[in-house]
C-alpha cells in the first residue's frame, strides 16, 4: 500500500497519459505486456540513454531489465547508432540484399558455429519457422518442449504440463490448441523421460533454450545437454536452440560458450540491438535437406520468410551491434559486473540469513525466494512468489531501479557501472529490512 502510494506520487503523468490512451488501446497499452508491470499502471518512458531511462514525469532509472534483453546493448549505443540512422537515411525496404547480409553471416557463423542463416523479424518468428522447416524435412508430427519454456508466441510451443499431461497453456489467447496433436511437454534436466518422449521417433524437432530462462535460470545439470544431444541424433530428431535470452552466456550464446552442435539454432532481440530482427542457423546436413524448400525451386514460398525480414534497417543494426556492441570484451566486462551483482546480493542474503539464492547465467543474474535452486520449469513455477516478486520490484522501482518483472532479473549492459551494481546491492538491503521490520 505505502510502495503504490509513492508510486503514484511519482508518476502523475504517466497516470494521465495512461488514462488518454485507454481511449484507443485496450488496457491503455500498445502492447499488452506493458501493462504487466508492478506500479498501479504502466510507466511512459520518454528516452533512453545507454544503462538508464528518464520517464514522462521526470523520474531517472537504472535499466536493469534493459527490454527483457531486446537492449542488451545499453539504449542507443553509441557503437551502433551511427550506423542505423545513416541507414535510415539511406532507405530501409527493399526488399533486396544489402552487402551488410555478408558481414552478419560470417558473424553468426564465427559466433555460433551453423554455417546458414536466414532473418527473420521476431524470434517469435524465426521459431515458428524453424518448426515449419523442422517437421517438413523430418515429416514428423510432433514438436517436444520443456515444461515453462517460452519461446513467443508460437502455437506449439504455448503448451504446458499439467498433472503430467501436456495441455494448451492457460492465458493462450485464440483457439486452443491440441497439444496430442502438436507437441511433447517434459520436465527440463530428465533424461529419462526424454528418452521416452524421442523413442517412438516421432518428434521433428526438440526447441528448448539451453539454459532455462523463462521461469527463472535453471542450468542443465552437467551430462544433461550432452544427453539430449546424444538421443536426439539417435533417434533422427532436430536440435534446435532458442538463444534468444541465453545470448547472455557470452558472444555466441550458450552454443559458443560450451561448444554445443545444434541442428538449427534461433536468436532474436538483442542481435539487432533492439531493432524488430531475429536469425535463425542451420547445420550443413540440415541445409542438404532444406535445398529446394526455401529457394525458387520450389513455387511456393514454402510458409516462412516476411516482407521486412533481413530489410536494409535489421541488417545495418545486427552488423553494428555485433561488429560496434555486444563484442568478446564487452561480454567479458559485463559478465564480471554480473558476478559483482550476484555477489552484492549473496551479502544481504548472508547478512540477513535469510533462506533465498542467488543464481547468474553470464551477464544476467537473478535471486530466488528459495532455497535450493529449481531442476525444471514445475519445481521453479510451483515456487513462485508473486506477491513478494512485486512487492521487490516495485520497492526498487520507487527508488529508481527497473527490474525484469516477476523474476527479479537485472542484466549487465556495457554502459551499466558499477556504481549502478553498488547502488541495487543497497535498495536490495533496505527493500530486505523493510519487509522484516
Ligand atoms: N525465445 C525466447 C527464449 C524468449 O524468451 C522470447 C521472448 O521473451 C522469444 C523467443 C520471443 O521473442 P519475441 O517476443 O521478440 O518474438
């Protein structure tokens, strides 16, 4: 009560612009997300200027959330900048290659190890293609994805377990799907009931992150995505990774950081430094099996592929976040913040003794109201506290810092300092001792 009080002494603007665009927005919001924050209603951002962002009334922010990852770049960057308005300045659609194309392919390939690309505008798209492409080469029915993953908005891959049985995801907006006809669902980090699922050979593909990130970090416990690798080749089944959020792992993701050989791969937001494009990689052998599908062999345009995908704009922001950007040094750099991060907050949580954990993937890092960390998407959901998750976030948004909502997330950006870390380590102390005074 005190916390919504503050916030709505702090954001009266925000309040009346709210209310104005509720006339031509449902829920007020251009996206519906947005209004999915912890305040009594959504912030209006004014601008953004590298870690931080001031609001329509004023208040200035450190960015922690940084787009749920779509600005891992810091906002306007200015190793990237440059590059996109001249671009703009220049024509964005043509829908023709750019010789940007050959400096991005050449990139994900060095970075992520799959020698074919295609770009797409989402990772929500790129997914659903990467599906489409998966269950035609295979000619197999089925998708398997793991309990709590999220991969967009992807039919397939809106689907959950309950009791055991997998079914369409509850909040699924439009016709539900049915799951016996699309998709596995099976706990992350369980090798045997991977080895059940992939027995019947029916699955095209596996999409899974190789980290969880959805539900909170869960890491592959070690032998796990050594087995899943191994089955799913055994049983002619794809491997595909969605890097989307795990690209925190480092400059190629988690497939660079560890070595792993993914058939096809996706990542989307923070390669084009917050411009709408997304990537998705294919393995030589898949490739060989792709030849004719998306080329003018085939008639058709083979049911993926959009107008504005690899457009002159996505390219010129993916060359210059990944040549300017989201570098090998600026990983290492913001990896190491990370760990100061964690670090501050494993203090408090000793100090305080207080029954929570801290776990990081690269340069994001989240605390847990537990303690042990979750094997997988049910353990993790089954623990989630939402009432404290808001009352933390909002706590630390009344003190100017904005927190990926619900899972206590920050991530690192170049332009994030450590005085920025030093200072969450702080709000962090006080939101503790609030809530046990
Ligand atoms: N894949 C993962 C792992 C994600 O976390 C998300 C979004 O959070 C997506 C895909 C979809 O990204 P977008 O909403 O930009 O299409």
């Amino acid at each position: 009560e005190k916390e919504l009080k503050l916030f709505e002494e702090k954001h009266p603007r925000s309040k009346a612009l709210f209310e104005r665009a509720k006339a031509n927005f449902i829920d007020g919001v251009p996206m519906n997300w947005m209004v999915k924050w912890a305040g009594s209603y959504p912030i209006f951002v004014d601008r953004g200027e590298g870690a931080y962002f001031t609001d329509v009334d004023g208040n200035r922010f450190i960015d922690f959330c940084l787009g749920d990852t779509g600005s891992m770049t810091g906002h306007a960057p200015e190793g990237a900048v440059p590059a996109i308005v001249e671009r703009i300045k220049n024509g964005v659609t043509f829908m023709l290659p750019t010789e940007d194309a050959i400096w991005v392919g050449e990139a994900l390939t060095k970075r992520f190890g799959l020698p074919y690309w295609q770009v797409a505008i989402s990772a929500t798209d790129a997914n659903r293609f990467s599906l489409r492409l998966a269950r035609h080469i295979t000619k197999r029915k089925y998708v398997l994805v793991f309990n709590y993953s999220y991969h967009g908005t992807v039919d397939e891959a809106f689907i959950t377990l309950k009791d055991g049985v997998a079914e369409s995801r509850s909040g699924n907006i439009g016709p539900q799907v049915d799951p016996t006809q699309t998709t596995k669902v099976i706990e992350f980090n369980d090798i045997e009931a991977l080895e059940k699922a992939l027995a019947p050979g029916d699955v095209a593909c596996v999409l899974a992150e190789p980290a969880m990130t959805n539900i909170g970090i869960i890491h592959p416990e070690p032998g796990y995505l050594e087995a899943l690798r191994e089955m799913t080749r055994r049983t002619g089944t794809l491997l595909i990774y969605d890097e989307t959020h795990t690209m925190c792992a480092g400059p190629g993701g988690y497939t660079g950081a560890y070595g792993l050989k993914p058939d096809m791969l996706t990542v989307g937001k923070a390669i084009g430094g917050g411009i709408p494009t997304a990537v998705y990689g294919f393995s030589e052998e898949v490739a060989k099996r792709m030849r004719g599908l998306i080329s003018l062999e085939d008639s058709d345009t083979g049911g993926i592929g959009g107008t504005l995908a690899g457009n002159a704009l996505s390219m010129a922001a993916m060359r210059a976040t990944l040549e300017n950007v989201l570098t090998e040094e600026a990983f290492e750099r913001n990896i190491a913040l990370a760990k100061r991060f964690a670090e501050g907050v494993e203090s408090v949580i000793e100090e305080k003794r207080l029954p929570w954990i801290v776990k990081r993937l690269g340069c994001r890092t989240e605390y847990w109201f537990r303690e042990t960390p979750p094997r997988n998407g049910g353990e993790a959901a089954a623990a989630v506290d939402f009432e404290l998750d808001r009352y933390m976030h909002l706590y630390a948004l009344n003190r100017g810092i904005l927190m990926t909502p619900f899972h206590n997330m920050a991530l690192i950006s170049s332009q994030t300092a450590v005085e920025d870390v030093d200072y969450h380590t702080e709000v962090f102390r006080q939101s503790v001792e609030s809530l046990l005074e």
